[in-house]
C-alpha cells in the first residue's frame, strides 16, 4: 500500500524522531511510504484559538496536498480530531468550489497512526521489543473524539518485555489544550500536577501516547522535576527490535 | 448595557482570578473531594440506565424543540397558569425583573422575604434590588445560606457553599445566629440551621423560588431539591413569587419523566430527588393564596437568535459539567466571575452579555470534552466554545500579542519555503534560552510555559530535511 505521511508540524520541527519511526515501522510491514513536502499544518491551533479564516488556509492547503492519496497516516490524535471533527463544517462555510466534496471523499482515508495498524493494517504485534515499564497516557482526542479505546493499549501489549501499566484517573486531561497552557498557564500547570501524580504513582520509566502534544507538557514537567521517567511516542516504541 | 449577569461585567479575567484561587489550598482540597465524591456517585447511577444514552437523545430533541417553538410555549405557559390562578410577569431584563418583584413585595408592605434554589435571582442581583427597598432576604437553602451569612459568593451550581468545610461554617453559624456554643459535627450544625430557618419560615409572608422547569400545557412549576427547605418555601407563605428563565419551559407533563431522570443522576448522583414540589397556580385554602411568575429574558432571546449556539439554553443546570471539568476541579467556581460557573458559565455568561464582557471564559477550557460527555442534555460545549472564541477574534477583541503571533504563524505555514525559514529561525531564537538542550525560561507570554515546565531544545534536523536527505541518498 502506498501511505502518505502527514506528520503534522509540531512533529516536523520538535519530534522528528517520532516521524522516523512511523517511516521505519510503515516500511517495515511493506508499505510504501511518501511525504508530500508542501504540506504543513492542519490548521489545529488557529481554529482551536479562534482564528478560523487561517485554519481554513491551511485546511485548503492540507486538503490539496493529500487529495490523491490512498491513504493518509497522521501520528497525532488531536490532528485527526481537528479533520474528523471540524473539517466538513469549516468546508462548508468557505463556500469554495469543490472544498466540501474534496473534504468528504478525503476525510475517510485520513488514519491516526494506531488506527492505521489495528483497523486499515490489520496488524497489532510488529516484533517491537522494550524490555521497560510502560505507562499509556490517554489523550482526550484519542478517548473522546476519535474513540480510539484500546488499540493503543493492543499495540504495546504486543510489544516483548513490555509491562503496560495502568494510572490513576487515566481519563482526565493533562491540561495542556493548545494555546491554553499558555494563555492560562497557571490552571494548565495545576491540572498537569494532578497528571504527574498519577503517572508517577505507577513507578513506570517510560509514558507514552499517540499525541507529542500532551507528551511534551507532561514531560516538560517530568524534565524540571528531574523524575527518571521520560516520554516517548507510540511510534517510537513500536520501532523498536531487538 | 442592559443585560446584566450578577457582578461578571467588572469580575476579573479567569486567568487573574484563577491564579488567586489556585493559592487556596483549602479550596482545593475541598474541591477535588466533593467533584470526586459526586462523579463517582454520577458514574455508578448512570451505569445502571440502559436507555441513558436515549434518554439524552430525548432531552436534546425536546429541548430542541422548545427553543426553536419558545414564543408559543411561552404564550401558552402564561395561559395555563392564569388559569390556574396565578399572575405571570415578563421581564426584559435584569432592572425589570427586580422592579417587579420589589413592587409585588411592597404592595403587600412586606419587609422580609424567604428564597430559595434560585440561581436567576442571583443573575439579577435580587438581593441588592431587596436591600436597598429595604427588604431583608433570607436565603434558605441550606448551601445558600452559608454562602449568605458569610457574604461569599457561589462556587458550585448545585452545591454553591462546596469551599466551605465544616470548620468554617460552625465559626460563621456561632457568629451570625448567636449561638453561644455549637459543635461542629453534620447534625450539630443542621440542627442550627434548621432553628434559624424554621423561625423564618413560620414568620416571614413572602417567598421566592426558582424553577427547575416550567410546564407549558399546565403552567405548573416544578422545582427539586434535598433538603425540603424548598418545599417549606413554596408552601408556607402567603404569596409567592417564583422567578423563571425563558429557557425553563418544557412543552408537556409528562416531558418530566425524561428530565426527572436525567437531572438527579446528573446532578448529585442520585436516582431521584428526596424532594419534588410540583404545584400549578393557586389551591383555595392550601399553600400561598397569591402566586405570581416572573419570566426572564435578560439577553436569552439573543443567544436564541445564534443557531450554533443557542444550545446553551438547552441547560437544565445539573452540574455534571463542572465536576466533570478538569480546569473546574482546580480553579472552583469563584474564577468564573459569576454564578455560573464551569463550562456551561464559560459559554453561558459571555453571550448573556453579549460578548461585551468575560470574554476570557471561553478560553477557560482545554477542550478536552468530559463536559459533553456527562451533558444529560447533549450541550456541545467544545464546539460552542470555539464558536465564541471565533467570534471574540472577528470582533477585533483578541489581545494585540495574540494576534500577531498567529498571524506569524500563519505565515510560517503558508508554505514549505516559508516554513523552512521559520524552522532556522525558532532554532536561531531559542540560542540564548537554551541550556543543556533543553529551555528552561522563555519571556512574555511563554514565560508561563517554563514556570514550571522545561522545553526540549529544537533538534538540528527536521523532519522534512531529514526526508529530503534520505530521498537524495536513495537516489544516488
């Protein structure tokens, strides 16, 4: 299959790594892989922040980009939710030619990166091992828009020496929300506090997630405490070999 | 402006008075107990509803339906409980609705007057109006009244005195009651409020209440509670006067047996009400001899006219969406500036004012969607929240900073050329933040961020340079 990779722009600039990985792991189950190098953004923090004329920019730009592609994978849940979630409408309302049937025929072929290997893939064990103890944050656009209920979790009890383990009130949001953490920073770094107990209160080395987003405000706190455990991608789990 | 909301039109930003509140270590005690005790209560009755989901569905249709037919509901409601032998009122907004009330207490020559679950009144600033009339309120639900007596402000939709613990309340009740000695045990200070409050309500002629729902085919009010103070309330006086958002009114009685299913579970994790009062205007011989509505628009019809958003009054006040809110659960209620508070106060009080005030509330939420989730009504409150947000930058009211560094932005990912400069420049920029590879300290409004968070520095090569090196290898 041929799978075009929307990496998303934070990804592009801070987590190159995390792209890498969903490149080697694609490559590795035989799929061919390709990065359209005039994509950038979908438009998430625009839209989120209340700017909707440069979000539909950007979605016009993501949308001519990706309109051939068989497939799209994006290794970010909140990307993906921001498509599902908010795409159609924003089409709609640009009264564009073509836009809002573009968005409609494209928008099934968009994956986030764990849905492409469970649902459209159909693979959960890619011969990953990382021998380490492993706690899932679950991102609130992975739990609530994309629903995307345990196919992370399958992916990495699959992976060999793995522990998965399980935080308290996994559920609740981290509290990073975009532009919220810094446009109220003070109640973003609270509700990350509570995230952090939880976390912490596991023991495990590593926290993962399908989103870099949360796993940079969480590992941006983990970091200044100078705890042991470190963030990590899913991708970047799942790269792994022995 | 004529519409206004309680004292939110010069209440701080929620950024500014979220930090104070977040200092309160009490408060936050407080607070992640009792959301956590009804949540939990919440999630266990709610589990045990198989039709809950249908159940929701309902409300929404129903609520739906309502708003887009209110003016012939209205009509309606007014002719069934004249009826009945009641007065109805409407009242365009704030100053109106307490001209009213104040001069149906006075005609009477009544100088005192008992109140309860009526969180509208306090959207009008009723006691103000009362006070300088010269009428003394008692409020006397039992939360509104600690929050009474110790001049506080409400912090929780349905348990508005959730900042007090008990300590608190037994120095402020030995206080304000008089009482030489008081324990400071449930039944000790039950036992004080239910003295203070009996008195009351043997002696006091007027009262007035909210409205859980107003019914439009009989012109019955219904109000639920858990104390039986209500109760007392609607039933010992000789007249009543019970004040009613616009948005209160549901087509039908037996449109009851899905809201009386929702709203308890919702609200205090109960599958029912200890106390339901439902009456329709006046019975000779029983109850208040004089029945008087008052109908609130006070900015309603407004948000009515907004299709994206006029779900807002779809509200029936349950709470759930407050102990479900994760920047709720740390700031409490106070952040919010007004009686509404959480995230049906952040999409609620801004457009009750037509956005010309508390425009930080819409940005008060991290978007995670637990408030839809637990809406026994199905409020998109996310998407809402976007839409006001939107309409805060169109109107040009978006800080200066804000907005040109999303322009900036913009145009960073305008393209791949622009893009890759932007790249060279955020990786010039962070040089002398930086330390040790990662950011420890950034200025103006990230300076957030690094308080208590590090930043990775930037890696040498991005994605796109690093694809664009492997294509040139591969090619060769």
């Amino acid at each position: 299959m041929r799978i075009s990779l929307f990496v998303t722009c934070y990804n592009d600039l801070l987590f190159p790594e995390t792209g890498k990985a969903v490149v080697a792991i694609l490559e590795r189950l035989g799929h061919e892989v390709d990065f359209p190098i005039a994509q950038t953004c979908c438009g998430q923090m625009h839209y989120n922040t209340g700017y909707q004329s440069d979000a539909l920019t950007l979605m016009r730009r993501f949308v001519s980009v990706f309109r051939e592609a068989e497939v799209v994978c994006v290794p970010s849940s909140s990307c993906v939710a921001m498509m599902r979630d908010h795409y159609l409408k924003l089409a709609a309302q640009a009264s564009t030619p073509g836009l809002e049937a573009d968005v409609k025929t494209l928008l099934p072929r968009i994956y986030e990166f764990s849905e492409l290997l469970t649902d459209k893939l159909g693979v959960e064990d890619i011969g990953a091992f990382f021998p380490h103890e492993v706690v899932l944050h679950v991102s609130c656009h992975a739990l609530r828009s994309l629903r995307l209920g345990d196919k992370p979790a399958r992916l990495l009890r699959k992976v060999r020496g793995l522990t998965l383990v399980e935080p308290a009130d996994g559920e609740d949001c981290c509290g990073f929300g975009g532009t919220f953490s810094v446009k109220n920073a003070d109640v973003s770094a609270a509700i990350l506090a509570a995230k952090i107990q939880g976390l912490l209160a596991t023991g495990a080395e590593v926290c993962t997630a399908v989103d870099n987003s949360c796993l940079m405000h969480i590992g941006g706190a983990l970091q200044r405490q100078r705890t042991a455990m470190r963030t990590l991608h899913l991708a970047e789990i799942l790269a792994t070999s022995q | 402006m004529s519409v206004r909301v309680g004292l939110a039109g010069t209440a701080p930003g929620f950024p500014e008075a979220a930090k104070t509140l977040l200092s309160n270590t009490q408060l936050r005690h407080n607070l992640r107990h009792a959301t956590n005790v009804i949540r939990k209560k919440r999630e266990r009755v709610v589990a045990e509803m198989p039709d809950w989901q249908d159940l929701r569905n309902t409300a929404h249709e129903i609520k739906n339906h309502v708003l887009r037919h209110l003016d012939t509901y209205l009509e309606q409601f007014e002719m069934a409980c004249v009826r009945a032998g009641g007065h109805v009122h409407w009242a365009r907004d704030a100053d109106e609705a307490n001209r009213i009330i104040v001069g149906l207490i006075q005609e009477r020559g009544h100088k005192e007057v008992i109140k309860v679950k009526t969180m509208t009144s306090d959207e009008i600033q009723l006691n103000t109006a009362l006070q300088s009339a010269g009428i003394t309120p008692y409020e006397t639900d039992l939360a509104d009244l600690i929050v009474q007596l110790g001049g506080d402000q409400p912090s929780h939709i349905v348990v508005p005195a959730l900042h007090r613990n008990r300590m608190e309340i037994r120095k402020l009740f030995l206080e304000k009651m008089g009482l030489e000695s008081l324990g400071d045990r449930p039944e000790d200070l039950t036992e004080a409020a239910r003295q203070y409050l009996r008195e009351r309500f043997l002696r006091v002629k007027t009262g007035i209440s909210g409205a859980n729902f107003a019914i439009a085919e009989t012109g019955s009010i219904c109000v639920v509670e858990s104390e039986g103070n209500a109760r007392m309330c609607t039933t010992l006086p000789e007249m009543l006067i019970t004040l009613v958002g616009i948005e209160k009114i549901i087509p039908k009685f037996r449109d009851l047996e899905v809201f009386l299913q929702l709203l308890p579970r919702s609200a205090t994790g109960e599958r029912m009400n200890p106390y339901n009062s439902i009456w329709t205007g006046v019975t000779p011989g029983s109850g208040p001899q004089a029945f008087h509505v008052v109908l609130l628009d006070n900015g309603r019809t407004k948000i009515l006219t907004d299709r994206e958003s006029r779900a807002t009054l779809d509200c029936i006040r349950c709470g759930a969406c407050l102990n479900a809110c994760p920047v709720y659960r740390q700031t409490g209620g106070h952040a919010y500036g007004s009686i509404y508070s959480g995230p049906i106060g952040a999409i609620l009080t801004p457009q009750l004012q037509s956005m010309e005030h508390s425009q930080t509330l819409p940005y008060a939420s991290s978007l995670c969607g637990a408030c839809y989730e637990v809406c026994p009504v199905k409020i998109d409150i996310p998407e809402i929240l976007l839409r006001l947000r939107n309409r805060i930058v169109s109107n040009g009211d978006a800080p200066l900073s804000e907005r040109i560094a999303m322009k900036s932005a913009a145009v960073a990912l305008s393209g791949p050329r622009l893009l890759r400069i932007a790249h060279a420049a955020a990786r010039l920029g962070q040089i002398p933040f930086k330390k040790g590879g990662a950011i420890r300290s950034l200025p103006g409004m990230l300076a957030g961020w690094t308080e208590v968070r590090d930043l990775s520095a930037i890696p040498k090569q991005s994605f796109r340079d690093w694809w664009k090196e492997r294509e040139r290898a591969k090619a060769k």
